[in-house]
C-alpha cells in the first residue's frame, strides 16, 4: 500500500513533503497534529497519503455514531477513535483519556474546526494537548505549492496568545485548495 500511496502522492498529483518529514515518529509516540488551512474535502485524502509516503501512524475522532457496520472496522483500520459527542460530556477531558490509554497516538484534527473561512481558530486542539501533555505538530494544506510542510514538535506553555501566534505564523502565506478560506 506504501508504494501505491507514494505513486499517488508524488507521481500522479505532484505533492511533497517538506520540513520534519519524520514527524519524530522514533520518539515522538504521541502528539496533537493540527493542519491547516483546512478548506476542502481534499484534504482528507491528501493527509491519508502523506501519512502513508513518511511512514507514520496518525489518528482522528469521530462521533461514535459512525463506528458501526460496515464503516466501523474501515474508520478504525486507518486511525479512527470513536467520541461520544452527547450534550454534558466535557470533550476535551475524553479526548485526552485516549492518550493515556494507548502506546501510540497521534491525534490529527484541523484548528479551524470546520472547512469554512473563520477569523479564530478553536482552542480543543490547544486544551487536549496540554492535558494530555503532548506537543503540537504543524503541517499545511499548501494546494499552490503542492506540498505538506510539517514542524518540529512544539511544547504548548502557559502563554496562550504567544503560542497562537507562532502556530499562526507557521501557516502564513500558506494557500488551501479554496483560496478565498486560506
């Protein structure tokens, strides 16, 4: 499958990978991964891609309402983590029990929270990382370039506004599929 995928990636859509292209898979067993700018359902399948070409084993959440026949054993088998989404339950606090239960788990979610043009991303990612006392790992969606560009790991501290700012930085100039949302 790794080769097909790289064929893909590389070949047929002209796609690379740039910056920390090990994603600190050796050492870095577990993180928040966050990509952005998050404009299209292309993304999906360009992430799927990407994982496969630099050998990293990445996760998602989705409602569990999903996680039944025939998709649960699919969403599973490429990442998924089911989420009980009901009113009153605090979100952030189940996402970060998923790290502690497992070996291995690097979290993908997108900032924005959604494909459409917002003004301020949301803050989940930024609360779960440092509950779960991960780092954030960066990567763009940059459709002009074609290309992922993935960060060093970075420590969320106790500045918020600081840590926004140079995660925004990081994807500054950086081109989604649906220019006008990027």
């Amino acid at each position: 499958m790794k080769w097909l995928s790289k064929f893909i990636y590389l070949k047929i859509l002209g796609w690379r990978v740039v910056g920390n292209v090990t994603m600190s898979k050796d050492t870095i067993k577990k993180a928040v991964i966050i990509g952005a700018p998050h404009t299209s359902w292309h993304d999906f399948y360009i992430a799927l891609l990407m994982r496969q070409v630099i050998g990293i084993k990445s996760n998602f959440v989705a409602k569990k309402e999903l996680f039944k026949w025939p998709f649960k054993y699919y969403f599973k088998a490429i990442g998924g983590a089911a989420l009980d989404r009901r009113p009153g339950q605090n979100k952030v606090e189940a996402i970060a029990k998923l790290f502690e239960n497992r070996e291995e788990f690097r979290l993908a979610l997108s900032p924005e929270g959604t494909r459409m043009k917002v003004e301020q991303w949301k803050t989940g990612f930024y609360y779960i990382a440092k509950k779960a006392n991960v780092p954030i790992i960066m990567f763009t969606f940059d459709f002009e370039h074609k290309q992922n560009m993935i960060s060093e790991p970075f420590y969320p501290t106790d500045d918020m506004e600081a840590d926004f700012n140079y995660m925004r930085s990081f994807f500054e100039g950086v081109k989604g599929k649906v220019s006008s949302y990027s």
